[in-house]
C-alpha cells in the first residue's frame, strides 16, 4: 500500500473508474466527499473506503486525507480544488483542467502560495504507449516531427438535460473530447502560435462537432476534430519526415501503435497490456510528486494546463461558445 492517502471528490462515473484504478494498483483511498451523505456512504461501500463524507468540505478538512482528486461537473473544478489547496491538499483536478483560463491562473497562484502540487488528470500523457511515442520523437526516429492529427467521436444522449447538452456543466465537445487531441498535439508539438477553429452547435447552444487547427512553431501543425453525436474511429498519427507513427483506436486510451518509415516498411509494433483503465499511472506520478516534495510534473506541467485553457478560450471565442456565469 502507498503511504498517500487519497481522497475522492465526487461520486459520479469518473470517480468510480477511477478509485477503481487506484485500489487495483494497491493505492490508498481513504475517505470520500458528496454534497450528498447517502451518496457518499453508497460509495464508501462499494470501494470499502473508512470515512463517507457529506460535504466536500468535511473531505478536505479530513486530517487522513493527504491528496484530493476532484470529479466534479467541468465549473465545479475550479471551486472545489480551491476548497482543496486552501486546506492546504495536494490536488489532481479531472480535465479539462477549469473551463476558462483566470480560473485556471487562480488555481496555479494558489498552488504556489500553499505549497501543494496541483495537476491536471490528463491521464492519456502517462499511458505506456505515449511515453514511448515520445521516446521514440526524442531519438529522432520520425525525423521532423510536421503534423500531428487526432479525432475523438463519441455519440452521447441527445436529450438536452444530459450532462454534455447543458451549457451550465460546461457541456459540448469541446471540453469532454476535443480537450485530448488539442494536449496531445500540445505535449508533442508544443504550445500554438495560432488557433484556427470552426463549429456546429447542438440546439442548447453547446459546441456539437468542431475542428481545430493549431499551428506551431516552424510551420507545424496539429489538427483535432471531435463531436459529440457521432461514433468515429477515434485514431490518431505523428507524422515526420524520416517515419509516421499511427496510433491504433482509442488513440487516448491503452491502445496499440506502428510506426511506418517513409516506404511504407513497418518499423515497429507496439503493444503492451494494461491492468484496470489505466488511470493509476497519473496517480502514481502525482504520488512521485508528493513524496519527492516536488510540486510540478514535467509530463503535465501546472503551467502549461493553464496555457492549454487559454487555447480553449481562443476556440470558444472563434465559435462563439460561452457558459453561464462567466
């Protein structure tokens, strides 16, 4: 068992995957926070967790809890992870990280001020299969990395109370699964210079399905499209000069990949079996965090999430997407 104790905020379906996770890698959750106590004890049950709290201010005022993960609704996470470092927790926030940038600063300034690591749960960064592509981009294997291309497609319910229709949950797709492919062309090609993005809303007024395109520094570009109504391949290529590497379905998830030299000569196939969802592997990072007293991860820095909500602002200025309250 690890000497971290975890606490979880939330009890919805990311929460449960995740705690699921955490207890199947050996790692330690002791308590649990709803706005809810019957929710909070139904959860406790059902991960045998000791400490059911009904409020998410008890959770963070529990002295057995060392990090909080917050699972909350998109405009929750900025609210709750602030309730969190002031009680002076270290904190991994679900993705997208807030839903606009000043939330995010504020969260990156109290982070420092408190002295707590903050990360954003961008879970796909530390899956095997990414650590490799990256090692491989490293080598030079690829050559010039030039382009970068992914598309996340789910089709969700579209009744208009449903979480990713509701303007108010931060719903569309923007923040659910065009966050993905705009941080996996970020981690790989580095931040944008610009941002070209064109939509189609839903009836609510949320983004439907959108495309991005980011260009990077010396030409480059990164290119994401995603809906919310429409089940796709869900693929995703690194493409340089020297090779490409085609990452298999569901790129974001434990996946298998090739890399393919410029005659079309297989160079190399990767898999590697994951045990659970694979969401321990972020946990296990921001356990290193903790325990080395380091406060950033240099595979999700704090820094750049917030750069990566900038860029999501810039999408929904272009798209004319707004949310409530802000």
């Amino acid at each position: 068992m690890s000497d971290v104790r975890w606490g979880i905020l939330g009890t919805g379906g990311i929460a449960s995957a995740f705690t699921t996770d955490l207890l199947a890698t050996g790692l330690n959750v002791t308590a649990v926070g709803s706005r809810s106590e019957a929710s909070a004890r139904e959860f406790a049950s059902r991960f045998g967790e000791p400490t059911a709290h009904g409020s998410y201010e008890a959770l963070a005022a529990d002295p057995n809890v060392d990090a909080i993960y917050v699972a909350t609704p998109h405009p929750m996470h900025a609210k709750n992870a602030l309730l969190a470092i002031r009680a002076g927790k270290h904190v991994l926030v679900e993705k997208a990280f807030t839903v606009n940038e000043r939330e995010a600063q504020t969260l990156a300034d109290e982070a420092a001020a408190h002295d707590v690591a903050v990360m954003e749960a961008m879970w796909t960064r530390f899956l095997p299969h990414m650590v490799r592509i990256r090692e491989m981009i490293a080598a030079g294997t690829l050559g010039d990395v030039r382009t970068v291309t992914a598309n996340h497609y789910q089709r969700f319910p579209s009744d208009p109370k449903h979480r990713l229709n509701d303007p108010a949950l931060g719903g569309g797709a923007l923040l659910d699964l065009g966050i993905y492919p705009i941080s996996f062309g970020i981690d790989i090609l580095g931040l944008p210079t610009r941002v070209l993005a064109s939509s189609s809303p839903t009836v609510t007024g949320v983004d439907r399905q959108t495309a991005v395109i980011l260009e990077h520094e010396g030409g480059r570009q990164s290119v994401s499209q995603f809906a919310l109504d429409t089940a796709g391949p869900n693929v995703a290529m690194v493409l340089g000069t020297e090779a490409r590497i085609e990452i298999d379905r569901t790129w974001c998830t434990p996946t298998t990949f090739r890399v393919i030299d410029s005659n079309g000569e297989v160079m190399e196939r990767y898999e590697h079996p994951v045990v659970s969802r694979g969401m321990q592997y972020q946990a296990l990072e921001f356990e290193r965090l903790i325990t080395s007293g380091q406060r950033v991860s240099p595979l999700m820095p704090l820094a750049e999430s917030v750069a990566i909500i900038g860029v999501l602002d810039e999408v929904r200025r272009q798209i004319g997407l707004t949310y409530p309250g802000e």
